[in-house]
C-alpha cells in the first residue's frame, strides 16, 4: 500500500471544524476550491479573507510528487537541508527520460543503460529520505498518481506542469519548479497567490463519439491558452458527476493548456468508484463520511456568478467531438467543421502518425474505447493508413488491458506499444521518417502540440484529440475523415462506415499488474550513502554555498547589462542543456547564453578586464563569469523590467550564484525569481530610480553598501567608480523580510534549515 493513510485520516478529521472556521471567516458559502485552500493554510498564513488575485499566502501540502528531470536538482538541494526525511509523503517518478524508437522492451532497456546514473542516484535518495521511488518503465507521473495518491480534498504540488490531472479526483494539485518541491519536502511554508475561481458548470450526458476530452478541448477554444491564468477551474453540474473519474483527470489535466493553476471536480460515486476499484476502500470510506465538505456548498453552484470570477456552461448532450491546433491547444474545432479547416489552412490532408495514450489519455475507459474501434477495423477489412502507437500511463494500466485483450486488438490493427512513459509526448521520439523536416500531420491524444513538440520537426502539424477520434483518424489516414459521417473503402471494395466507440469505465476484473514498478523506501536510511561518481558531467553534489561578506561587495565588475527582456530561458536555456539539470557546474555554462549584452546588442559576448584594465578582452559570459571568479573578483549583473519572468526554474538563481554573481539589480523582478534569488542568499535587488540602469558603464567597478547594516525596508547603496576616475552613487530597494535576510546571512535558505536543525 504506497498511499499514507494516516495522512489522509488526519486531514479528514480536522476538515470539517475547518471548513466551518472558515465559512465563518469568509462570511459566505464556499466553493470546493475556497475549501481546499482555506483548509490547507499554512500556521505562517492565519484565516483570514485573502483577496483573490491579490494575496500571496502560505500553503502547507499533503504531498509531493516528482518526474525525473526535475527531481534531480530538488532532491541534490533537498540532500543539503540536513532533515534525516521529508517532511511530507513525496515520490519520484522515471518518466521523462525514455526515447520511444522500438517499441516497450528495446526502449526501457537502453533508457536504463543510458541514464543508469541519474536512476541509480534518484533511487538511493529516495530511499535514504523516505520517498518512493516509481522505476523507470512503471508509469508517468500523473497517471500513477491518480492511480495511488490522490484523494478528495488534499492538496498537493509536482514538478510538473500536468501535477493538475489529479483534479479528477477531486485534489488541489498544482505544477511549480523543483525549488517549491525543496521547501515542502524541507517542512518550509508554500506560497502561492491566492487564485481566482473559474467555474464550469457542466449540464446533460456525453454520447456516441463524445468523451470527457472533449470537455476540455472545448474549454481551451473558449478561455485561450491564456485565459485560466492565475486561476483555479471548478467544474460542477449533473453533467460532472455524469463523468468518469478518469475523465475527470484527463480535463484537469489539459487545463495546464489554458494556463490554470489548477482543476478540480467535487467528490462523486464517480470518484468513489475508483477509489474501489484501485485498492482504496478505506480512503473512498473516509471520504464518503465527509463528502459535503469535498464539495462546494450548494447555494454556490445555485448561484455561481455570485462566488465565482468567472461562469462558463457547456451542456455535454450537445458538445461535439473537437480537434485542437495545430501548433496551439487553444485552435479549437469541432470535428463538423474540421475537414473544411484542413482544406482551407492548407494543413497536410495525409495523416502520418496517430498516438494514443500519455498521462492525459490512458485510462482504462479510453483504452477501452479505442479498442472497439481497433476492433472494427479488423472486422471490418479496414486497411489501416497511419502509423499508429499507444503509450499506457502505467504498468497496471499496460498489465490489465494485456490481460483484457485491448493491447492485442491494437497491435492486430498494426499499432505499436510503447514504454509506460513520456516518450513522444515530451519530444522523446527516434520517429522512423524519410525526412526529418518535410510539412507533416499527426494527430495525438497528448495535451501540448507546440511546434517541434514531438518529433523537434517545426513543419510537423500536430493535433490533439480524443484517443477514440485520433484512433479513427489514424484508421484512415486521412485528417479530412469525419467518422461520425464518413464511410472508408475496405480490402473488399466496399463502403464501410465505424461505428460509434464503446468501452467501460472500469474493468469488469478489477486492475492486475505483477510488478508495479513501486521501490518503498528504507523504514531507517541513515546509513544509506548516496553515491554520485565525481567524473559524471550528469550529476555533481552540491556544497553549501558561502555567505556573501561586505569585502566581496567592494570593486565587483559588470557580468552582464542584460538589455531588454531576460526571462529565465535568457539565463539558463532549456532544450540540450536538460541532460544537465543535475549538475550545476555543468550547466552553468549556459549562463546568460542568451540574454542581450547592452552594449553590444549580441548574445553571449561581454567585456572582460581581468587580464586588462584598460582593454576588455570579450568573451561569452559564462567564461567571463568563470575567469572573475578564478581571480577572486565578485560580479554583478543589471538587468531590466520583469526580470527573470517565465519560470520558477531555480537554475536561473543558482547558475549566476555558483558564478561568483554576488547581487543582480534590476528595475523590477518577476517575482518567483526573486525569491529564488533570495532562497539562494543572494541579492536581488531594484533601482529606486529606473533611470540609474543608464548609469552602469561596462567597465565601471561597482560598490554595494550598507550590506552588514542590511534590514527590512531600508535601502541599500550602489556605488560606480567610472574608469575615468568620476563615481556615482544611486539607492536599491529590496524586499527582504527578517527572515529571508537570514538565509542570506547564512548563504542560502537551506543552510539557514539546516542550522535550525542542528541547533
Ligand atoms: Fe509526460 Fe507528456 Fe504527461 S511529458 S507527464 S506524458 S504531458
């Protein structure tokens, strides 16, 4: 049994006083969203109405779960807080690092020769501090969380975006970066703007072709991919409870693709159903005993322009099957108006390539679905056109339909079964194509779709939709194909027309699997050494690091003016450099790569003087970076408005810190940023007048004063001394609470966890 029951006993039993507590304080009736967070405040955030859209407060999590690729710098950062375990229930998962080119077995095999390294490291962490490990080939994620961890009411965080899939049993789960991951696991309060409620009234009962994914296509042309931004969507209405629970996780899930926070169902039979029918009686027993506080309040769904930022209604009697891009989730058109799209845009009519499956789509009922129809064209002499795969979402998912017989009725219609992995989802994909770059369509049951997303071929067309319309859609190999009017030609000449896909929501059976892919970690690993080779260029342990001194705030040099917009991307590239997220050295040499140097409007080309005053020797910044460093020399770097905006990557903090960066100075931060700036005890700091970034002169040495005298609301100096001997001085402002003065006192706030334990 992975899950925590006594975690789930405890927040069960305190919810209903909370709950009420809470009414109280706010006031009025509450939605589920309002019951969730409000019952999940963290002691450091006393109940209190927090405004919507305006308040940042803390949150204290039930659990955390982690995917390979982020897990790596979390779980090293974690390695320094110096807690014997996490404080929270929390578990990694090895899903995003296996290349789908063969087929399951050929691929598992070669990721666990490939990334030995990384898994061997994840999984001695894990068991040294208490988490569970899910080993490469056991699922993705999402699906395994839904299968083991989520339950009605908790509230949780994932490093990874698609964390709100576990919406679908009626959670608050919430993607962030791994620095969150460490603050939980690390027992330190969670903070998050208060969000907005987006309610999605749901009325009347899907059929035929229709499925729950269509639910959330729908939305995605409605809000854009922008429109759930800062808010949390609530779904309500007979036609919720009308809906699989699985189905349910599949529309949280894709709510990533409108920009939400998160998703969330209230608690149903539905939600109890597979609760059952995934081994968890007791939790679906708990949760019917307090089923009116996993729920909004009536009056709320009664009248929920009342309680809700924003109304939407769709009636699933009526919604029809849609497909959505390319190159964008939010291109939302129903399957009746698609084949017309096709034409007129010109998109590459010859359907390649259908994948089914991915953390969004592999449920049992969608399996099952999409088997009828993999069924049909068997029976029916239907030659089938387009390459098709399936990605199960976990071994008990692979495991039960292979016993069902759903696996075989997709590799008799020419189908290839993937690893239980990300695989083409996250662009893990060897495709088998003659040219890498010719205009294509694919069409997939995944939720991204962005260019390059699968394959890395910008002329791919990529569409999303249900499993049931992409395995149609790959039968005929045609993207102007509707199957819910269409007829195809079969091997004997004749018109034969599918008919509409049926399945079950559950397995008749129950779920079987042999071996899960579930490592639970040591009861005692305090003598557990987590071994990482020093000659890997994939993983490096982390020291400590030093805290900043007033001495080295003294004639620091320019790193960078960035100029312009420098997101988190501009400081620490993604793409090749994710094989390096475990190993900060390495990976700082993507530094700034891409942020524009003022003054000379290129990329990764600043002025060095280390050799020279007189002369700037230029050289790519993270060199430039290196060679102040080795000459014992700190450096600063300026930058413009909204720093730092786009992640909450913590590379983008800790890069420039491992540098020699002491101070980055800016005229405004995006705020995540600028708290993992501070998280790693360095200063982030902003003009008082804007006008002074003007000021900063590429071959100034630079001052920052008044750092040992450092207090909440009291500005800091900074103090150019120009080569030609002239000197300025401006003010920096800072928002450095007590507390966060503190860790930058002790060089990070987990060296200021650590002394706090040991003291
Ligand atoms: Fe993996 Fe794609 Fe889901 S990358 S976690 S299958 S969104």
């Amino acid at each position: 049994m992975p899950f925590d029951l006594d975690m789930i006993k405890a927040v069960y039993k305190a919810l209903p006083a909370r709950v009420e507590e809470a009414r109280k304080t706010l006031g009025r009736p509450l939605t589920l969203t309002e019951k969730i967070l409000y019952t999940h405040l963290h002691p450091e955030s006393p109940l209190q109405n927090y405004s919507r859209a305006k308040d940042y407060v803390f949150f204290a999590p039930d659990r955390v779960a982690m995917q390979d690729a982020t897990a790596q710098m979390a779980l090293l950062q974690f390695m320094m807080a110096g807690r014997d375990n996490v404080a929270v229930p929390s578990t990694v998962h090895c899903d995003h690092l296996i290349q789908a080119e063969e087929g399951a077995a050929q691929d598992l095999a070669k990721a666990n020769d490939v990334n030995k390294e990384v898994y061997d490291f994840l999984s001695s962490v894990s068991n040294k501090y208490g988490i569970g490990f899910w080993k490469p080939g056991a699922g993705i994620i999402h699906q395994i969380v839904l299968e083991n961890y989520a339950f009605p009411g908790g509230m949780m965080i994932g490093t990874d975006s698609h964390t709100p899939n576990a919406g679908g049993l009626g959670m608050v789960a919430i993607g962030v970066g791994g620095a969150d991951a460490v603050d939980v696991m690390a027992g330190m309060p969670w903070e998050l703007k208060m969000p907005k409620v987006i309610g999605v009234k749901l009325t009347g009962k899907m059929s035929g072709w229709t499925s729950a994914k269509d639910v959330i296509l729908k939305v995605a042309g409605i809000l854009t991919v922008k429109g759930g931004t800062g808010a949390i969507v609530e779904y309500f209405g007979d036609g919720a409870e009308s809906l699989s629970c699985t189905g349910k996780g599949t529309i949280c899930n894709m709510g990533a693709e409108i920009g939400a926070t998160t998703s969330t169902f209230g608690y149903d039979e539905a939600m109890g159903r597979y609760l059952r029918a995934t081994e968890r009686a007791e939790v679906a027993d708990l949760a019917d005993g307090v089923k009116e506080h996993l729920t909004g309040d009536a009056e709320c769904y009664a009248n929920p322009e009342k309680y809700f930022d924003q109304v939407i209604e769709i009636n699933l009697s009526e919604l029809e099957p849609h497909i959505n891009g390319p190159y964008t989730p939010d291109l939302a058109w129903p399957i009746s108006k698609f084949a017309q799209a096709v034409k007129e845009n010109n998109y590459p009519q010859k359907l390649e390539v259908g994948l089914i499956g991915s953390c969004t789509n592999s449920s049992y009922e969608d399996l099952d679905r999409a088997a009828s129809l993999a069924r049909q064209a068997v029976d029916k002499k239907l030659k089938v056109k387009s390459e098709f795969t399936v990605t199960p979402g976990s071994e008990q998912i692979r495991f039960t339909v292979d016993r069902d017989g759903q696996l075989q009725d997709f590799e008799k219609m020419g189908g290839v079964v993937l690893a239980n992995a990300c695989g083409p989802c996250i662009g893990q994909w060897a495709r088998h194509t003659d040219d890498p770059n010719r205009a294509n369509s694919i069409i997939t049951s995944f939720n991204r779709n962005f260019s390059k997303r699968n394959d890395g071929n910008p002329q791919t067309r990529s569409f999303v939709a249900s499993p049931e319309i992409v395995t149609a859609m790959a039968i005929a190999g045609d993207l102007t194909f509707n199957p819910l009017t269409d007829t195809l030609k079969n091997e004997n000449g004749e018109d034969v027309k599918l008919d509409p896909p049926t399945g079950v929501e559950l397995p008749a059976k129950g779920f079987a699997v042999e071996d899960a892919g579930f490592i639970p970690p040591a009861a005692d690993g305090s003598g557990i050494e987590v071994k990482v080779d020093p000659n890997s260029d994939r993983l490096e342990l982390l020291t400590p690091f030093k805290p900043i001194t007033q001495e080295q705030l003294k004639g620091m040099r320019l790193l960078i003016k960035a100029k312009g917009k420098c997101t988190t991307d501009h400081i620490s590239m993604a793409g090749p450099w994710l094989k390096y997220r475990g190993h900060l050295d390495n990976i700082s040499n993507n530094c700034f790569i891409g942020a524009i140097n003022f003054f000379n409007g290129e990329m990764n080309k600043v002025a060095n003087y280390v050799d020279s005053e007189d002369e700037a020797e230029y050289l790519g910044v993270p060199d430039s970076a290196r060679k102040y460093k080795a000459a014992g020399i700190s450096t600063v770097v300026f930058g413009e408005e909204n720093y730092g905006e786009g992640s909450s990557r913590e590379h983008a903090a800790m890069e420039p810190r491992h540098l020699g960066v002491r101070a980055v100075i800016v005229k405004s931060f995006a705020r995540i940023h600028e708290t993992n700036l501070k998280k790693q005890g360095m200063l982030a700091l902003t003009f008082v007048n804007p006008d002074d970034y003007e000021k900063v002169r590429q071959d100034d040495k630079i001052d920052i004063l008044g750092f040992n005298e450092m207090a909440p609301d009291k500005n800091l100096t900074v103090k150019l001394h120009h080569k030609d001997g002239s000197t300025e001085e401006f003010e920096v402002a800072h928002t450095y609470n007590q507390a966060q003065i503190d860790w930058v006192s002790a060089g990070s706030a987990l060296n200021k966890i650590r002394e706090e334990l040991a003291s």
